[in-house]
C-alpha cells in the first residue's frame, strides 16, 4: 500500500470535507450521483445563487478563510478540483 | 361561474343516471352555491352548479332552448351577450330569459360551431344537440374556465374539476408520471394532459365533438404574432390601447350583483381599478393581500391606490401559519402538484372577498403575457446582448438589476452571474432559447424523483415534448414574441389562470374577470413590435404610456415585483403537523415517486434556514405537494 505524500494529505484534508458537503448539500446524500473533481456545479445545476453563497458560508467556516468578493468567480469555486486549488492557494498565503 | 359535469354514452344506466350526475354536481358545490340541476336524454347526460352573477332569477341551468332540441350546462361569462343579444332580437329571436346563457344558445342554432367565434368571455360548455345527437364541449381562448374529461369504454364523462370524474364508478386516481416530470421541469402539465393519467384537459380554445361514436377535438381559435420585422406603424397605438381596455373593463362589470376588484399595488390591477372606478355609480370595492416580510409585502403602494381612487378598500394579511394551514386545501382544489406556495395566500384573499358579499372580481393577470411584464423577456433579451460581448462585465451586472428582490444575485460577481444566466454559451436558435435557464434550473428538483420513477421516465424529455407541440409559424417570429407564446399559451393557463386563478377563487364560489384577456386586446397586443412592448428593458412600454394619468407616476414607474409568497419558510416558521406525516419514509415508501433518505435530508436542511435557495424551494414544495396530492386523491381510489 503506497503512502500518502504530505502535499497529498493536505490537499485530501480539504477535499474529504468539501465532496461531503458538496453531497450532503447538494446532492441530499445521493452518492449515485457522478461528482468527478472537474465537474461544473453549475453546469449541472447542482448550485444556484443562494447555493454559491452556502458553499462560501462553509468554506469560511470550515477552514476558518475569509472569501473576498471578488474570489467569488467560477474559477475558485465551480468544481470540487478549482474549490481544493482556490483553498489551498488561500492557505499557502 | 359555476361547475358543470356530465356524460355521452351508453355506459351509464339509465336507472343510475340521475345519481351519478347528481353526485358529480355535488363535488363542484363550491363552483356553484347557489342553484343545482340535471338533464337527461338518453345517453347524454348534464348537469350544473350555479352561481348567480347574470339573470338571477331566470338562468337556472342546464338550460334548453324552446324545443328541447338543445341543451347546454355552462360556466363563465359571455361579456358581450348584451350586444349578441340585440342583434339576434333584430333578426326575430325571441329570448324567454335576461341570461347570457340563452344567447349562446341561440348563437349555437343560428351559427353552428362558428359561434365560438363571436363570444368575448371566459366560458366552458358542454351542449346537448339533440337533432344530430351530438355532445360538443368547448372552452375559451385563453383557457379560463376549465374543462376534463375522461371516457369509460365508449362513454365519455366531463366536468370543471376532476374531482367530479372521480365520483364516476371505475375512475380512479392515479398520478401521470410523465405529468410529474413536466411539472418539475415547465411548471405545468402540457394540456391535454393532467397529474392524472386518463384524465385529459380540453386545452383552450378547443372544441370537442362527439358524434356517431366518433371523438374529434380541435382547436377553434389559437394565439399567433406577426412574422419578424413585418411591423405596421402605429400612430395611435397608445389612445387605442386605453379605449379597448376601458371597454374591456366596462363589459366586465355587467353583472346583476356588484363587482370588485384586486389591488395588488403594481401597474395591472391598479389601471383596471382606476378604469372601473370611473365606471361605477356606487363605490367600487377593492381587496388585496399582505405579507408580514418585507421581501413579498406591497401593502404601501395598495394603499396608496386606494385613496387615489377613493374606494372602498379591504386589506387581508397572509402570515406563514396562514400559508401553511391553507396548502392541503390548495392542493385539493387545484388537483395537481405545485412548486410554489404563492396560491394559498389568493385563496385565503378570495376568502375575504366572499365573506365581504362580492361575487365577482377583476384583476390584472394577463398584462405581463400579453405586454412583456414578466423578468424572463428582459432576461433573454441581456442574455442575447451578454452573449454578443461575453467578456463585458459590464453587460453582465446588468442581470442584478433585473432581479432588485433577489439577495442572492446581488452578491455575485459578472462572472457568476454570466454562468448563472448562460449567456453567451447557449444556442440562440433554440426554440425554448428564452425559457432554457428556468427549465434547467426548475429540473433539478428532479434529483429527488426514486430510482423507480427515474425508471419509468426512461429518457423522457419534457421540454422536447413542448418544442414538439410548436406551430410551423412560431420559428418566423421576433424572439420576443417566441417566449410571450410560451408563457402564454403554456403557463398562463396552466398554471396561473388555474393555481393561482379559477381553483382558488372558485374554492370560495369567487369569479375572476380579465380585462387583459378580452379577445380584442389579445389580438391588439399581438399584432404590436416588439419594442411597443419590451423597449430596451423597460417593460410593459406601452401600457405604462396608456396608465399615464389614470394611475400615479409612482406606481407607474416602481420597479416591477413579481406576486411572490413565502415558500419553504413557511414551514420552517411553522412546522404544521402533517408535514412529518406526508414526509414520513412511510409516506414516501408508499407513494414510491421520491427518494425518502434525500427527502430526509432536504427537510432538515430547508426547514432550519431563514432562506432557502430557489433549487431547495422548488424541490421541497413540489414534494410536499405531490404527497398532499397522493394523500388526497389516490388513497380514495383504493
């Protein structure tokens, strides 16, 4: 069994809770529902606006970052991969 | 108004008849409180609930001309009977009656099937010709007035509400599933389907004939719009517009009772109260509806109207408990799952309507359809204009300014918001090019439908069924007049004229009159451009122009607020008690359309948040309201 990386740790630490809020939220725990990393939240439907604004409330909270106005684009937050990237580079600052 | 029932057909005995209609007339008493009567001839079969509005004492129904050879039940209002009524005096009928119920009589003899055609009201008949045995059902242009029928073998039965078909022994209820899908997709069933599979809607503006045991239905009169930059100037567009709803208005107050009207506080009501209030010797009444939250509250502008006019006016407010307590009954009456509150609050106002002694109101539905009202024709036109520059976030901040009541949107950066609205990424020549976001969106809520029920589906697409069911003449149109049609001639009757119209104000033995939807200023608003309508993005142009100096700038100029209620909230304020019963794994188990662990899951999350997104709101109330569906109407099946 290989051994997970520090950087891949890391990266796993905020991608567990962010696909499970994402499911839990969104999909009301509907894991038959396909959610590859680089799917679009949007264009899936599976937020709207109110679901953009729940989405920055849990990031905030959960790993206690202040999401600026103007990083609320869907380049941070669209899909599971941009969101892990976005929060990442957030805390590498 | 009033409620009409019957059957054609073999398939009724003749020592059952009388009881089977009589039954099917009593399940529409609240259509009709005040008079009941059945007519038998054989195999046809009608019978009537009324409300007395027009010749009090001599309407009674069903009515038959002096030979017999004619029979018809009817409900709604022919506006124009006075002068149809004249000019058949002048050709040497005689009439025996003050109703307009005799006059289409008379047409039907005179004219035939072409008397469709000469009626400005809101009706649905079923007429007995007994010279050429023959049943003929018809319904108005616009779909006002309902009209389901169902067949037994050879035998088909008919009524104003489906609850009348389900008295009929061996009709039972049971939920469309296809029905469900267009629900959560277009709001509405495509009529001539119901939530009820067999159970079909005469779809407006259609005549049924029944004859020789052949069935034939077809349509007698449908909305069209000009082809695309074939535009007639038009001088005095403004001056005509406000002479044929000032006549719309005057014909809609005939009536041997008097005759209210609503006040929303926006630009519709307020011009038809104002045009009624100068037509009225006594003092006309108005009645609106308020909402504890700011976000859906317009008590002030409602006020301000009324002491403008100087009318007698009655206000109710409409809390969350309200809401809740009335949302069973609302599905009841309206007879088919819902993805809004936003009815219940109009029944509870037509309540207070029936308690203050009117039988009778006008309201302002059908400005937005017909004059480019609603955000959705804005929306489309800035999500053509984003689309040609879709680097602008200039154009893309325009979207928040659509949506002003939104919180939500108003947070987002242009780059959200161009994602949200698609613009720039969608193909313009798509039919439903206008509606697509709201389609997509509203379809979420499918995510909850259980694995069975996704089964049954299959690869059933709702919006390719309603690109299926567009004329050859709609792909000539100007996109404006594309999305107006889709509003019209699909959401209009289907949803707004029926849950939010005739089901709840019937459900307190109300009628609603539409000035908007004389046939006159149908025709007149079609054949207008575009830019009469929708210039740039100031809607309703021209009726704005028309309201100057009949209603106060203010009102005129106010942004416009879309009638909203409470959703989700509302049971999240309340938490009636048989929410846990219609949402229990019980209930859902047993109904098998739903996913019971994400219902679980969408309850807890909707019902601990102050709001809840459109998604979740959509989503929830469809569910609870397909469940209060289940719970009454297919458990009397079993």
């Amino acid at each position: 069994m290989m051994g997970h990386t520090g950087t891949e740790t890391m990266i796993d630490d905020i991608r567990t809770p962010i696909r499970a809020f994402i499911v839990e939220n969104f999909l009301f725990g509907d894991e038959s529902q396909p959610l590859p990393d680089d799917m679009s939240l949007i264009d899936n439907d599976l937020v709207d606006s109110t679901g953009i604004l729940e989405l920055v409330g849990f990031i905030e909270k959960e790993f206690g970052l202040k999401v600026e106005d103007r990083e609320i684009v869907p380049a941070n937050l669209d899909s599971l991969a941009r969101i892990v990237a976005y929060i990442d580079g957030k805390r590498a600052h | 108004m009033c409620g009409v029932a019957g059957f054609f057909g073999n398939g009724v005995a003749p020592a059952e008849a009388g009881g089977l209609l009589n039954r099917m007339a009593t399940s529409l008493s609240h259509r009709g409180p005040d008079d009941s009567g059945v007519h038998i001839d054989g195999m046809a079969g009608l019978a009537h609930r009324r409300l007395s509005l027009v010749g009090l004492s001599d309407g009674q129904q069903p009515m038959s001309d002096p030979s017999a050879n004619l029979v018809i039940s009817y409900n709604g209002e022919i506006f124009n009977y006075v002068e149809l009524r004249n000019e058949l005096i002048a050709k040497g009928r005689r009439f025996r009656t003050q109703s307009d119920t005799e006059v289409i009589l008379h047409l039907y003899d005179e004219k035939g099937l072409d008397c469709l055609n000469k009626l400005n009201g809101d009706f649905a008949f079923a007429l007995w010709d007994a010279r050429q045995r023959r049943m003929v059902l018809a319904r108005d242009r616009m779909g006002v007035r309902p009209l389901f029928h169902t067949r037994r073998g050879e035998t088909l039965f008919f009524a104003s509400e489906i609850k009348a078909l389900l008295t009929v022994p061996g009709i039972e209820a049971r939920l469309d599933p296809f029905a469900l899908d267009q629900i959560f997709t277009l709001w509405t069933p495509l009529a001539p389907r119901t939530a009820f599979e067999g159970i079909s809607e005469l779809p407006p503006g259609h005549l049924m004939i029944v004859e020789d045991g052949r069935f034939e239905q077809r349509a007698w009169w449908r909305q069209t719009y000009p082809d695309a930059g074939d535009v007639r100037p038009r001088p005095d567009a403004v001056e005509e517009l406000r002479a044929l709803l000032n006549d719309a208005t005057r014909i809609r107050l005939r009536a041997d009772v008097p005759v209210g009207s609503y006040l929303s506080g926006g630009l519709d009501s307020s011009f038809v109260s104002a045009l009624a209030a100068r037509m009225r010797p006594e003092q006309l009444r108005t009645f609106s509806l308020g909402f504890d939250s700011d976000e859906h509250d317009e008590s002030r502008w409602q006020s301000m109207m009324a002491s403008e006019l100087g009318v007698h006016h009655t206000a109710v407010r409409c809390t969350a408990g309200d809401i809740a307590a009335l949302f069973p009954s609302v599905v009841a009456h309206v007879e088919r799952p819902i993805l809004r509150t936003a009815p219940a609050p109009l029944a509870k106002l037509s309540a207070l309507v029936h308690d203050s002694g009117i039988k009778a109101v006008l309201t302002g539905e059908g400005a937005d359809e017909l004059f480019a009202g609603y955000d959705i024709f804005r929306e489309a036109k800035l999500r053509r204009f984003c689309g040609r520059q879709p680097q602008s976030k200039f154009r893309t901040l325009l979207f928040q300014r659509l949506y002003p009541y939104l919180p939500g949107l108003q947070r987002q950066t242009p780059e959200y918001l161009a994602r949200f609205f698609g613009a720039g990424d969608e193909q313009i020549d798509d039919p439903l090019y206008s509606h697509r976001p709201r389609f997509r969106s509203t379809s979420s809520a499918k995510l909850f439908f259980s694995p069975d029920l996704k089964q049954q589906l299959g690869n059933y697409d709702a919006t390719a069924e309603l690109v299926s069911m567009l004329p050859a003449d709609f792909y000539r149109w100007h996109p404006l007049h594309q999305a107006q049609y889709l509003e019209t001639v699909f959401l209009l009757p289907g949803y707004i004229l029926s849950a939010q119209g005739d089901r709840v104000m019937m459900a307190n033995s109300v009628e609603g009159r539409f000035p908007f939807l004389d046939p006159r200023v149908i025709d007149f608003a079609a054949s207008l451009s575009p830019n009469m309508k929708l210039n740039g993005l100031r809607e309703k142009h021209i009726l704005k122009q028309a309201a100057k100096g009949l209603v106060p700038d203010a009102i005129v100029g106010r942004p416009k607020q879309p009638y909203r209620a409470p959703d989700s909230q509302t049971f999240a304020a309340t938490q009636p008690r048989y929410l846990g019963g219609v949402l229990s794994d019980g209930a859902i188990g047993k109904g098998g359309l739903f996913n019971a662990a994400a219902v679980e899951k969408l309850k807890n999350k909707v019902l601990k948040q102050e709001t809840a997104s459109f998604r979740d709101d959509t989503a929830f109330i469809g569910i609870v309201s397909t469940q209060l569906w289940l719970d009454t109407f297919s458990t009397r099946a079993e």
